[in-house]
C-alpha cells in the first residue's frame, strides 16, 4: 500500500481503512509494532477495555499528559479523543504523535470554537483564563493555565483572591470549582454531552432500588447530580476512591469506560453505571468518540504511522506555555 493511498484515505475518512485479515493476531502485532518502533501506547479510561489492556499507559488526562511529556518512546500512539493526541504533540513535538481515528472528537472542545472564545475573552480583559485541558490547542493558545479535573481547584486555589479568572470550556466543572473555592468565575457556557446525559430520574430510581450505595460522580455532570453525590471527583480520583474507601457498592456517575479498570481492581465490589437518558444499548453513559478507538484501528495507525496529528507551531509554543504551567503547579499529585 503506497503512502499516498494511504493518506488519501486518512484525508476522505478520518483513518486507514485498510482491511486487517481476519487470521491475523491482532494483539501480538501491535506489540511487535510497538518494539519495532520503538512506540508508546497511552490509553484514556474511557476507551474500550480491550485497548485499554494493550496500552503501555492508562490513566485520565493529567496522568496522560505527564507521561505524553516524559516518554522516551520515538513514536506516541494515542487512544483517546483529538484534543489529547494535540496535547501530546504540544507537549512532544519532535515525537511522531499519531490516534486511531481523527473523527474522535470531543463534544466540549467542539463546544468552545477558537474564534467565537477570542472574542469572549476580549470582553474581559483583566481576567486570566484557566482552561479545562479538555479544548482544542487553539484554544490553549489562548488560555494562561490549563487545568484537568484532578488539579482545577488547586490551580484555582494557588492564584491570588482578587485574581478575576475565565474559566472555560466546562461551565459544569467552573460551576464546581466556583463553589469549592469560594470564587467567582466567568464562565464559558460549554458541556460533556455524556457527563449531561446521565438521567436524574433514572438514577434516582436506581437509587431508591439501590440505598446501599454510594453515588460518585465526575464534575463535568451537571449540578443537580453533583449535589446529591456522595463524593465527587476526576476519574482518577474516582478509581482511587473506589478502591479505598471501606464501602462495597458505588453508582458511578462518569463515562462507564472507567468501570474496566474499577473492576479488574476490585473485582468483590459492586459497581452500577450511573443511567443516561436515552436508549443506548448499555443503558449506560458512553462516549461515543472514545469508542470510535478500536484494535484494528490501533494496529493501523501503527503500521502505517497515520492518521498524525499536526500542530501549527505558533500555537503549540502558546498552548505549550499553559500546559507546562499546569504541569508545574501540578507536581506531587
Ligand atoms: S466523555 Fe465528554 S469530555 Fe470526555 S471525550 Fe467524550 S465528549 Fe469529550
């Protein structure tokens, strides 16, 4: 397969389309590519078990980015969403950074679009902008601290009290931190269509047939969930939880990827995927461009070293320049 057909069907479809024999061991290959390149598989929480079990790294964004930024690896293989392999090569430029499939999007990049948050910003401009890392590397360009939900009220809670501070593009999470710190945030009005989706009828329903359990949530739900929650958090903080806490049942209220790891870590407990509103086949919140990662996909994307993310370099130093902030104000957690 030429390198040209190849990219032409990046550039029509998102990824390589190639058919992957039927007898190949799918598994074996990757990780036979993987040596062979000398590449780096990072896998978010949220994507399909079966990638997450073939992933060198798994972990939430925080955790990702730092081992984005630490590899030694040529190659970064990132099975996530776009925003995260931009991160990557942000963080990484003289690496190859390539993702399964470029139709990975993310509902809340795509709810703060660069040109349309400019403008909101011009609007006030004696405010610093923290930035949920969540957004397109446009707008990190624009931000001054980029922040994740592990590390969002203490990067909030390490600037001065009279700081006037944009918080984008979660208003869920900003809404969150803002009740948390005692801060008054400008708010971009953007939001998780998964983490929006969990259904507070249903699960109040689940709660009354389940009032042994502990609700967890992540601070991308909206506020009313957040509020009758036992305990929020990011999704690394909600692992740990899970896995600590002396208490044997959990409604978890996040993207229901993050329940293959809880319970490969704790297989005696008991843990029930928090409802969304409508009728997916899990009845479950899934997010629909994490699952667009699959194997043959991965295998692809490491073969053929595409699809490969590209960052204009004016806008990685400027993203790089709050990311690395972040980075720094989050050391030790
Ligand atoms: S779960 Fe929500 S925030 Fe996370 S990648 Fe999917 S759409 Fe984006």
């Amino acid at each position: 397969m030429s390198m040209s057909s190849i990219q032409e069907q990046v550039a029509r479809y998102g990824y390589v389309t190639e058919a992957v024999a039927d007898d190949l061991d799918l598994i074996a290959e990757i990780n036979r590519l993987k040596k062979e390149k000398n590449a780096v598989i990072l896998a978010h929480y949220y994507v399909d078990g079966a990638i997450q079990d073939i992933a060198d790294y798994i972990g939430d964004s925080l955790g990702l980015s730092q081992q984005a930024a630490a590899t030694p690896a040529d190659m970064i293989v990132f099975c996530g969403v776009h925003f995260m392999g931009e991160t990557a090569k942000v963080l990484s430029p003289n690496k190859k950074v390539v993702i399964p499939d470029l139709n990975a999007g993310c509902s809340l990049a795509d709810s703060a679009p660069a040109d349309k948050f400019a403008a909101f910003k011009a609007q006030y401009p004696d405010h610093l902008v923290i930035s949920y890392i969540n957004c397109s590397a446009e707008i990190k360009a624009l931000t001054d601290i980029v922040c994740t939900s592990s590390n969002a009220l203490q990067i909030v809670n390490s600037l001065p009290k009279d700081q006037k501070i944009i918080f984008a593009p979660d208003a869920n999470l900003g809404r969150y931190v803002a009740h948390k710190t005692g801060r008054d945030l400008v708010l971009w009005d953007g939001a998780c269509i998964v983490h929006i989706d969990i259904s507070r009828e249903k699960l109040q329903k689940l709660r009354e047939e389940n009032p042994d359990a502990l609700l967890i949530a992540h601070p991308e739900c909206k506020e009313d969930i957040l509020l009758q929650a036992d305990f929020v958090s990011s999704t690394t903080g909600l692992l740990k939880f899970v896995q600590e806490y002396p208490h044997d049942k959990f409604i978890v209220a996040t993207e229901a990827g993050i329940l293959h790891k809880m319970k490969e870590s704790v297989p005696h407990k008991k843990l029930i995927p928090a409802p969304a509103t409508d009728n997916n086949t899990c009845a479950c919140s899934e997010c629909p461009y994490m699952k667009m990662n699959t194997l043959e996909k991965l295998y692809n994307a490491l073969l053929y070293e595409q699809p490969e993310i590209i960052v204009p370099e004016n806008t990685r130093l400027k993203a790089y320049a709050s990311v690395a902030r972040m980075l720094e104000l989050s050391k030790g957690i």
